[in-house]
C-alpha cells in the first residue's frame, strides 16, 4: 500500500509542471482541452464516490456519525474555498482584478491547504483498499491537471516568471504529501478509517457538484453538451472498468 501510495501521490505533484506545455498551445485549444478535463474529472468523482467509496463504506454499516463526517467534508471544502476567495479578492474593489504580486503568493497558500486536503483523501482511499486507492488517484489527477493549469496562469498573472512559477507550484504540490502523512498516522486507530472515507466522499461530492459542474454551464450549445455529457459519462466508466479490474 506505501508504495502505491507515494507513486501515487508524486505523479499527481509532478501535474503540477503541465502548465509549462500550456504556454504554446492555442488559447482555443486550450480551453477544448480544460473542458474535456473538467468534464472527465466530474465523471471520475462522481463514480469513485458511488461505485468505489460508498460501496466501500457500507460494508461495515453507515452508522449516523459517519454520515454525518461526509457533511463536515462538504462543509470543510466550503470553507476552505471561501477562505481562498476571500484571501484573494477581499482587497480588491468589486469588478476589478487581483494582479498583485502578492496575490500569488496567497494563491499558493490556497493551493498548499487543497493538496494537503488532497493527500488526506488519497491516503484514506488507499487505507480502504488498493483499488479503491488507484481509483480516487485517478480522479484526483483528473481533477487537478485544470486547476494545475489554472494555478500556473494565476502565477504569471501575479508577476512570477515561468521557472518560478513551476518551481513554487511544484514545492507547493508536494504539501499532498504531508496530508498522507497526517492520514496514516491517525489512521492507526482502526475504527477512523471510515470517517476518512466519508470525509473523501463530502469533498468529491463538493468538488464535482459546486466548483466543476458551474463550469460546464458555460457553454450552451447542444454540440458542447454532448460532449461534456460523453465525457462525464467515459469518466464515470473508467471508474467501473477499475472497479471490475480490481
């Protein structure tokens, strides 16, 4: 499980360096790409939480207490992204931009708290099972190649240049690590295993329902709702053939 465990956790950090092969690419190609992304991430959340997770959580019974933990993982990402949001903007006059220099900065604070977040997950998945470990790192990696993009724009908005802002968003991905590490530890007692699995399942329901679904309503169009749909729909079998191949 260690082993899996740390392979899994440094692929997703190395997602932090994609930005560097963004910089050549069409702007229009681009934003095709992100939305195929957005869209494969929510069918890989969606389906880890209910072919994987759930399946998972109720082997032992779905006591109150845990379903009540999947609650405090919704509640801990609403508040987690509006500590960001407010981080970000709260300086700002309404209907401007933040393109300080020490908006990057704060960014990154952001994005340390998500991957820590992020390696908790990763840590209780793989506590579960194997298997149900390999399915949340693919959905994890699905879902933070856009916002590794993302963050690697918000960089150079703010004034860093291109190496620095590889350099910091990778230093600041491997925070994910410290997050699994805290999970094994605390994991040592047994029975709070299944609250970090419905932790796993608040935050995957929040990150697909409220940040990654919005962005698929932005496009109106019958051709690209097709394939947004497609898409979730090719995610969420992913998340089965793993499940069958386990």
């Amino acid at each position: 499980m260690f082993f899996e465990l740390f392979v899994s956790l440094l692929v997703i950090s190395l997602a932090s360096l994609i930005g560097v092969f963004t910089i050549s690419i069409n702007h229009k190609r681009l934003e095709q790409f992100l939305e195929a992304m957005v869209a494969f991430a929510i069918g890989a959340l969606l389906g880890d939480v209910f072919i994987h997770l759930l399946p998972e959580l109720s082997e032992n019974g779905l006591s109150l207490d845990v379903s009540l933990m999947i609650l405090v993982g919704i509640l801990a990402f609403f508040v987690l992204e509006k500590f960001i949001r407010w981080h970000h903007c709260h300086h700002v006059d309404h209907g401007s931009v933040c393109e300080t220099p020490s908006f990057g900065y704060v960014a990154l604070a952001g994005d340390a708290m998500h991957n820590f977040i992020d390696g908790l997950i990763l840590a209780g998945a793989f506590i579960a099972s194997p298997a149900v470990g390999v399915a949340t790192a693919i959905a994890i990696l699905l879902h933070e190649v856009p916002q590794e993009i993302a963050d690697f724009g918000v960089l150079l908005k703010s004034g860093f240049t291109q190496k620095k802002a590889l350099l910091f968003n990778f230093l600041i991905s491997l925070t994910a690590f410290l997050g699994a590490g805290f999970a094994l530890v605390i994991s040592s007692t047994a029975e709070f295993t299944p609250y970090l699995i419905a932790f796993t399942i608040g935050g995957f329901l929040y990150l697909a329902g409220t940040d990654l679904l919005p962005e698929l309503h932005k496009k109106f169009s019958k051709k690209d709702g097709f394939i947004q749909f497609i898409c979730i729909v090719i995610g969420i079998v992913i998340m089965f053939v793993l499940l069958s191949v386990g």
